[in-house]
C-alpha cells in the first residue's frame, strides 16, 4: 500500500486543479485538467479499497487536500 500511497501523491502534486489551474486558464483546458485529476483519485481509491479488508470501515482513503500541504 506504501507504494500505491507514494505514487498517488507524486501524481496528485503534478496534476492537482490548484496546481494547474489559473485565471487565464481556458474553460477547456480547465476541463481537462480536473478530470484527469479526477482518473487518478479514483484509481488511488478504488486500489485502497482493494487493499482493505471486507467490512472495514475505520480505514478510508485520506483527501487529496492533505498531501499538498
């Protein structure tokens, strides 16, 4: 899981909407942007879901927010 963990977040600081995103940013490519980060937040949990046992609740995948910090 460590592994899946580090690749989440290295892709999560290149492709991240706040990174990428600005003012002058067009709609399109806005667009683009956030659904590619989207593809890779869901990859991330459906491998964590994966990794967690059946019925186990307590552990969640963490948000994207808190590894940008």
């Amino acid at each position: 899981m460590k592994a899946i963990k580090a690749a989440y977040l290295r892709l999560a600081k290149i492709y991240h909407p706040d990174a990428l995103v600005t003012k002058s940013t067009p709609e399109d490519v806005t667009k683009s942007i956030n659904a590619d980060f989207s593809s890779i937040r869901a990859a991330y949990e459906e491998l964590w879901m994966l990794a967690v046992p059946e019925g186990d609740d307590v552990l969640e995948p963490e948000p994207a927010a808190a590894f940008l910090g």
